[in-house]
C-alpha cells in the first residue's frame, strides 16, 4: 500500500467534514476501493485507523492485523467485488476472492467519518464452487450471456426446483392479466386464501400476512390478486400459490409450461401436496417411512388433488388437515417429499428464461406485469434499480434438521444499464440431497453472496464457467469412456 493511498483515504474523510456528513455510494466505492488496495496489500493498519476510538480501546492494532492476516490465508486476494447496499450509511460489498473462488462481504457503519462497525466475512469451507466441483452427480449449473452458452455443468439432468417453479405461476398469472382474464387489481377475500394454510408449516405466509399488513395492503380483510402473487414471489407464500393455482387453474398452467417448451414433471398444489405425507393409517414409524417411501408417483398426484379439493371447499374435514399440518416437520418426512416434488434441469430453466429476458413469446402487456412481479425483492433495493433494466429471481429451498435430503435451488434473469460485460444474463442453479448439518447449512450462509456475485459481477461469472467447464468436459470424457466400454 502506498502512502498515496492513505492520503487519498484521508482526502474523501476530509470532504465529508467540510460538509455535513451524508454518505454516497459514489464516497463509499472510493473507501472500498482504498480498503481493497490495503487488505490485497496487507497494509492492515491503514484499515484500523478507521475504526473509531470504541473499537480501537477494544481491540489492539496487532490483533486486528492478527485476524485479518488469518482471514487472508484463507482467502487470498480481493479478485471481484461488487457494491449491493441499499443503504449508504451501510454500505456492503460482496467479495469474490482468489483462493477456490471463495465468497464474502466487507461491511461498516459510519459513526461520524470513523467505522463504528467494521465486517470481514469469507466462505470457505467449503467455498460454493468447491462443493460443485466435488459433487456434480448432485449439483448443477447453466449459464447464460448475451445469447450465448458460456456454462452447462451437469444441465440436462432433471432436479428437485422446489420454490422455483413457482415462475411458472408468475408467468401464468401475468399472462391472464395482460390477456383481461384475470383482473390483477381484484380485491378478494383474505379468508379465501388461507384455506391453504397450513400454520405450522408454511412460515413464510405468516411472514407475508405480518409484513403486508403492516404496509397496508390488507384492509378489511380483503388483499389484491398482484399482492398475493407479490407474496408468492417475494417471500414464497405456499399459501399464496395453491390460491393462485387454483384461481389461474393447473390445466392453463400447464397449457402455457408446454406453450413455452419447458420440460418440467408435474406441478402440484403445494399445501396439499405435504398432507399427502401424513400417517393417515397410524402405522408405526419404520412401516409409516416405509408406506411413504413407496407411493407410486401418479398416487402422489391423485391424492393432492383430492386433499385440495378437500381444503377448496372448507369446513370441518378441510381444518383438521390443516390442523395437522405440523406433522410432516421431520427430516426424515421432508427429504421423501422432496424426491416425489416437480423437476427439471438447469439447462431447461435457462432455456426459458433467457426468452423471458429478450422479451420473446408474450406482448409488452405481459412484460409490464411480469418483470416488476418476478424482480419484486430486487427492485426494492434503489442500488438495484439504477443496475437492472429487468430482473427476475426464484430460490427455492426445502430443509430441516436431520433432512440428508435438502435442497437449494435457484433460477435468474437480467438485463443490466451498464454491461460488465454482459448485458444479459441468465442463470440456474440447483443442488440436492444435501445434508443438513455438513452440506445446507454452510452452503446456505454463502448462498446470497455467491449467485449475488454471479449476478452482479459477470468477471465473476466467468470465472466460476471456467473453473466448471473444466471438471464438465472431463465428466463427458469419462461418460464417453464408459459408452464405449
């Protein structure tokens, strides 16, 4: 580090005194910039200076060199980078370091010119691209750029989606809405779609009907057909989607999936999907695992079917289902459901999304619904807004603890104002049968950080394709090998 980088530090610290003090993205990309150069350049001290008195009485020079120099050891270099605050006071920067490219984040608050708070955070044991490497029977990865494939690690083998076939909701409700035959601004009965909810299950309702509540868009008990599906995407309502199933119909659902040429297994109503995995016949448990491990797919179907018309029509039988809901929280439980849920491979999800991305196949009509609904979470962050044209993001998760049988999934489209240096890109990703204590739970700290990376920083994005090509292209070598056998 050199002192002309101390004494540029000091010069942004010195503009901010001369003024009232109000941080700016532009300020803090100067600062990280310093921060960057002085972590790459093991001048640690320069970073401590920045820390106010409280934390310097707390914490000693050498110390904080001590943890960064072990941080570092970990991680090497800063490669990649990129700014996602949505608050300036706070500012956050995603981290793509040079060891097995590793992910992370710096973070500080501000008490006045100083850092009151000052975050270093790495991913490395394992770093995300690590465990694809190392598990490609169970993980997979298709990308996307600028009408070309620059990645297909394992992408045409079908995986558990989870959550993230629930765009092919979104894409159904705004294709009803921008056809008149659904009128996305409709009140309805907030009772009307809690006939779904299983409580004790489906957290992420509960969440929807605290947060939407409080930002008023639940009034005398009646909500918006958009903010349901806002909730569908947003926060995941399972609730939420077996409404909005029910509503758009699963026959023009799947009607469109095929339209689109998207090779997907079955769909199905999801609340009532989990009540098919309850121990109806009061079996013992190694019987119980044993009856549920064996159900024949299309039994499967058939009975959530039938259970959903059960909660469709209300009343006594509906609520004592619902009522029992909880009993499917077992790992054991949800890692069988998960092998019977809706399917498809990366390479299909991308297919169908870099169409969504270039505005083929619907009307302008359909794209003024679709893009703010699919890119609803995104689009609240202003950072985000004045980066993205269009986005659109599902993740979809199933785990619990004892679960071997986890799964983390995720599915992205883009187009970005400033290439860098694609301007469009669209990705899937999809992992499963992970264990929950050894494999999801690291994999699931990193997980924002790393596809945040992948989308944000397409230098990133290369990098990863090309650590990736080269374990796939030995994969089809060695699948050759054996065709040949």
């Amino acid at each position: 580090m050199t002192k002309g980088s101390a004494i540029f530090l000091s010069f942004i610290l010195l503009v901010f005194v001369r003024c009232e003090f109000v941080p700016t993205d532009e300020a803090n990309l100067a600062v990280f910039d310093v921060i960057k150069q002085a972590y790459n350049g093991d001048n640690f001290a320069l970073i401590y200076q920045q820390l106010d008195d409280e934390i310097q009485k707390a914490l000693t020079l050498k110390q904080f060199e001590e943890i960064l120099v072990a941080k570092k050891g970990k991680t090497g270099r800063i490669e990649y980078w990129s700014y996602s605050s949505p608050v300036p006071q706070h500012p956050i920067f995603i981290l793509g370091f040079q060891k097995n490219l590793a992910v992370g984040s710096i973070e500080w608050e501000y008490q006045e010119t100083k850092f009151k708070v000052f975050l270093l955070n790495e991913f490395v044991q394992p770093t995300f691209v690590e465990f694809l490497k190392q598990n490609p029977s169970r993980t997979s990865l298709s990308i996307k750029t600028d009408d070309v494939e620059i990645l297909n690690y394992q992408g045409n083998r079908q995986q558990d989606l989870m959550s993230v076939f629930k765009i092919t909701v979104a894409i159904e409700f705004s294709r009803q809405s921008a056809s008149g035959i659904i009128d996305p601004e409709k009140w309805v009965s907030l009772d009307d779609v809690n006939k779904y909810y299983l409580k004790d299950v489906d957290t992420s309702h509960a969440q929807f009907l605290d947060l939407w509540d409080k930002m008023g868009k639940i009034q005398d008990g009646k909500i918006q057909l958009i903010e349901i599906a806002n909730g569908m995407i947003a926060l995941s309502s399972n609730c939420n989607t077996e409404y909005l199933q029910a509503l758009l119909t699963m026959e023009s659902i799947q009607q469109t999936i095929s339209s689109l040429q998207l090779e997907q297994t079955p769909s199905f109503y999801l609340s009532s999907f989990f009540l098919v995995f309850l121990n109806y016949d009061n079996k013992e448990r190694e019987d119980y695992i044993k009856q549920i491990s064996s159900f024949p797919p299309e039994y499967v179907l058939e009975e959530t079917n039938k259970i959903h018309q059960i909660l469709e029509q209300g009343g006594q039988q509906a609520q004592d289902l619902l009522d029992r809901g909880k009993e499917v929280l077992d790992g054991e439980i949800l890692g069988i459901q998960a092998q019977y849920f809706t399917k498809a491979s990366t390479s299909a999800y991308v297919n169908l999304l870099d169409k969504l991305n270039k505005q083929e196949t619907f009307n302008t009509k359909f794209y003024d619904i679709f893009y703010p609904l699919i890119g609803y979470v995104s689009m609240k962050n202003p950072f985000l807004v004045k980066t993205y044209k269009h986005v659109g993001v599902k993740g979809g998760s199933s785990a619990y603890p004892k679960d071997t049988k986890c799964v983390l999934s995720i599915a992205q489209f883009q187009e970005v104002y400033n290439p860098f240096p694609y301007s469009k890109t669209t990705y899937a990703l999809f992992t499963q049968d992970l264990d929950y204590d050894t494999e999801y739970t690291p994999l699931i700290k990193q997980f924002n950080f790393f596809t945040g990376l992948l989308s944000l920083n397409g230098y990133y994005l290369q990098a990863v394709s090309k650590a990736l090509t080269s374990i796939s292209q030995d994969q089809n070598i060695f699948d050759q090998q054996l065709l040949y056998q």
